[in-house]
C-alpha cells in the first residue's frame, strides 16, 4: 500500500489525474482486502482456541471415562 500511495503522489504531481484515480481505486481495494484479512485471521482465531479448549474437554472426559481422570469417585 506504501507503493500504491507513492504512485498516487508522484501522479498527482505530474497533473496525472487519471492515473492517480486509477491508483486510489486500487488502494482502496487493497484497503478493502487487509481488512477482510484481518476479520478472517479473528475468526480463525477464535476457531482455534474454541477447538483446542474442545479437545482439552474431550481429553478429560475420555480419561475420566477410562479412570484415569482427576474427577472424584
């Protein structure tokens, strides 16, 4: 995004306008895109905590089942 933004300050200078139009689109699509990003890494987040806390209650209750668990008789 840097270079996008770099692109669009040396096409403003140059009274490219339509070059520079056509940079803040793609800009703005990359904005468009980290953003989605980062909402997809947040929810791959929150699966993965959600599945290892899963597995951990799977594996207490499969040892409890097989009396090698801490639960108390």
């Amino acid at each position: 995004m840097v270079d996008l933004d770099s692109k669009i300050r040396a096409s403003v200078k140059l009274n490219r306008d339509d070059i520079a139009t056509a940079y803040i689109g793609q800009l703005q699509q990359a904005q468009l895109d980290l953003q989605k990003t980062s909402q997809q890494l947040e929810h791959a987040t929150l699966a993965s905590k959600q599945a290892l806390k899963a597995s951990r209650q799977l594996c207490v209750a499969d040892a409890t089942a097989h009396g090698r668990g801490y639960a108390a008789d």
